[in-house]
C-alpha cells in the first residue's frame, strides 16, 4: 500500500531550510532553488545539502562527477559498473553521503533532457537502494520526489520535448544532437520509481547492506538486475512462486524455504549449540544471500548458523508475513488455546498455510529431546526466536508491541507442540 507522501509545498519548505544555496557570475548571485535543483552539466564547487563537515565538503564534489559518470553527462575511463561500486561504497562507508548522494540524483534527473541519462541516473537511485536508506530527514523529501514519478512517463516526454525545442531555439546548431537524445532508451521512468518507492519503504525499516565487507562488483550487478527480477527476498510468496515456475513446476513450496532448510539439517544444525539465536557471520551470509538469488546452494558452505540466518532473514523479509495481517489478532487472541491456534492455520490462504506448516515441521525436529539437549534450543527459545519472522504487530505503541511479543510466542510455541505436520513429508 502505498503512503501518501509529504506535499510538494512541505517538499519546497524543506528544500529551503537545507539546500546550501550556491552562487554564480562574478557578483556572486544566488541561484534559486529550481536551479539548484534541475540537471547540470557542469561541476560544483560545494556540497548541495548544508553541513559542517570537512570530509563531506570535499568528497561532495568529486560524488558529483561520478553521479554524471554514471549518467553518461561526463567522459570516463572507468566502466559504469565501477562507477556505481566506487560511488556506493563512498556512502555506505560515510554515511553524512548518503543524503548528499541522493540529492544529487534528484537534481541530475530533473529537466535532464536526454532520456538515457535520465534513465541511468533512476538506475542508479535503485541501486543505491539496495546498500544503504537516507537519514530519517530526508527520507520524506526522497518519498516525495519519486512518488510524483510513479505515473509520470507522459509528463517526462512532454517536459523533455519542451525542454529541447527551448534549447533549439537559442541555439538552432543543436537541433540534431538533442533530437537524438530524447529518443526512449531502456525502461520507462515509471518502472524504476515504482521499484525505488517499494524499496525506500523497505530500506528504511530493515537498514541497508550490514557487515564489514564492502560492496563489490557482484552486489552492484546483483541490485540493477532486481529491478527486472525480483529478488527471492522481500517479494511476496506469490511472486517467488511463480518465478520458480519455469524451473521448478512441480514444486508445491517455495525452492529458497525448503534449500535452506536441509542446508542447515545436512550442516548439523539440529546437533549446533545456539542454532537460531547465534547469527552467522554477516559477510557469509550477505555472500550466501547472493548465490540463493541466483538459485545456487554453494558446496562450501561449513557453518550451519549461516544458512540458519539467512533462512531466518528470507522470513522476516516477506513481502507480507507467512500469517497474513488479516489474521493477527485472531492468532494473538487463542494464544493459549492449542485447538483455536491450530484452526487459525486451516484458515491461511492455501500456499501461506503449507509455508508455514513446512516451517513448524522444521521447528518440530530441533525442539525433539534428543536435538534439544545439545542445541539448548527448547521449544520456548525456538518461538521466541521465530515468532517475530511469521507475526507483525502494527502497533506503534511501545507497549502494545511489549505485550503482543509475549502472545506471538505463545501462539508459536502452541503450534510447535500441537499442530500436525506429518503430511509435508508427502510434499518434498
């Protein structure tokens, strides 16, 4: 669902509050803000947002040569893909970047009247995405920005039409170069601002890329490719099961759940002390995440905690959660009744139902005496570990989540014990 942003006057006001206004001509002469923030094709001399400090002031201007880099606006010896992963971990290193980085693309994509580099400067909005969110300020002036595009391809035609025949007027000599590059490459701006808005809203609450390692050429290719082809996490069950279609038709539950899964079981996850509550080591896993998207389980996998996370990560990613929102107060209200909690399950949508009764089974091998002994994992820590990557609450009160928590234990725990899952086995 989509929220309704802040408005455009909200959007001017904040501009004026943070933009650092530059100056041009020998009288020095403030530029307006329109111009601060439409395309350029020249260099700046400052950052476009007001800081203090000395490392952003400096760094500011050469990520703006980059951003045109990228863009196709300025000659480049380094490839595009270089551009971006030079250009990402410049941010997801300083993160007092990342809004700069951001309003810097915001400008390059306004009035820009060649459509490819318009294009280009979108993609590498959404690949920016994929690493790291803007600070919460700025996020509702971003929200804002890529809201007004989500139907704007005619407009963007119109206004870069408009555009050239003003700049052919002043300089007929153009005429045929800026013909050529409003000619449509690639997507429709559309496609990238959806891809951006249903990205923003996620990056913000889960955070960015985590780990010590830095972005590499792979994660670069990997996030401009997911705006094409969803990723296999953060999507819905319906989307991830209908692009395992061609690849797997006969499968009943999702590939990536039930990969991961036996990963961990054949790794001896059930005899690993802490499994669950111990997280692998966050570059494995991050490395792992990439291969999963790509339908490859690695053989080199050594650490069950590694799988373990990542599973745990493709569950609490979930477009929607495994038991959908319409049925959370229904689960919160019989969480101490076993025969009501399990009625909830025969309620689920058919293919909810059978991730979520695949997941119990799963849960019911490690919370057996014999695996329980050496995991100590008992069935309370198993919930507790578990029950926030399949309930939401969507409380903002502090309270309400306090004592929701407790209740989305419970209910978990109630079908670890009760719930009859024998017939998955039938399934794989």
């Amino acid at each position: 669902t989509l929220r309704k942003p802040i408005s455009q006057s909200s959007m001017a006001d904040w501009a004026s509050k943070n933009l650092n206004m530059h100056t041009q001509g020998i009288f020095r002469r403030r530029i307006s803000i329109s111009n601060m923030l439409s395309w350029n094709g020249g260099s700046i001399k400052k950052p476009m947002l007001i800081t203090s400090n000395r490392t952003i002031k400096k760094e500011a201007c050469e990520m703006f040569k980059l951003v045109q880099s990228y863009m196709g606006d300025r000659q480049t010896r380094m490839d595009r893909n270089h551009v971006a992963l030079v250009t990402v971990t410049k941010c997801w290193s300083v993160q007092g970047l990342r809004d700069e980085l951001y309003i810097q693309l915001i400008r390059q994509t306004t009035d820009n009247m060649c459509y490819r580099s318009l294009a280009w400067g979108w993609e590498l909005m959404a690949i920016s995405l994929a690493f790291f969110s803007p600070s919460p300020k700025f996020q509702s002036y971003l929200e804002g920005y890529i809201y007004r595009h989500l139907n704007s391809d005619e407009n963007i035609a119109q206004r870069i039409k408009e555009l050239v025949d003003l700049k052919n007027k002043k300089n007929s000599k153009s005429r045929k170069k800026r013909k050529q590059n409003t000619e449509d490459e690639g997507l429709p701006i559309s496609t990238y601002a959806k891809y951006c808005y249903r990205k923003l809203q996620k990056v913000a609450v889960t955070g960015g890329k985590k780990g010590l390692r830095k972005p590499t050429v792979e994660e670069i290719t990997h996030a401009r490719n997911a705006i094409l082809t969803p990723s296999l996490f953060g999507s819905s069950l319906e989307e991830i099961m209908l692009r395992q279609q061609d690849m797997y038709p006969g499968n009943k539950l999702p590939w990536v759940q039930t990969q991961l899964s036996q990963q961990v079981l054949a790794l001896g996850g059930e005899q690993t002390e802490g499994i669950f509550r111990i997280p692998g080591d966050i570059d494995e896993v991050n490395a792992l995440k990439l291969q999963v998207d790509q339908w490859r389980i690695p053989s080199s996998l050594s650490d069950p905690n590694v799988p373990a996370s990542l599973l745990k990560l493709w569950y609490r990613e979930l477009e929607e959660p495994v038991i959908p929102q319409q049925f959370y107060k229904e689960c919160i209200s019989n969480y101490e009744n076993p025969d009501a909690a399990v009625a909830v399950v025969q309620l689920l949508p058919e293919l909810n139902r059978l991730v979520l009764c695949y997941l119990i089974h799963f849960l019911q091998i490690f919370a057996q005496p014999s695996n329980v002994g050496r995991t100590k994992m008992d069935v309370n820590n198993l919930a507790m570990v578990m029950a926030p990557n399949c309930l939401r609450c969507q409380s903002d009160d502090p309270r309400v989540i306090f004592e929701n928590t407790r209740k989305e234990m419970s209910f978990l725990r109630m079908l670890i014990v009760h719930l009859d899952t024998s017939f998955i086995k039938g399934l794989l």
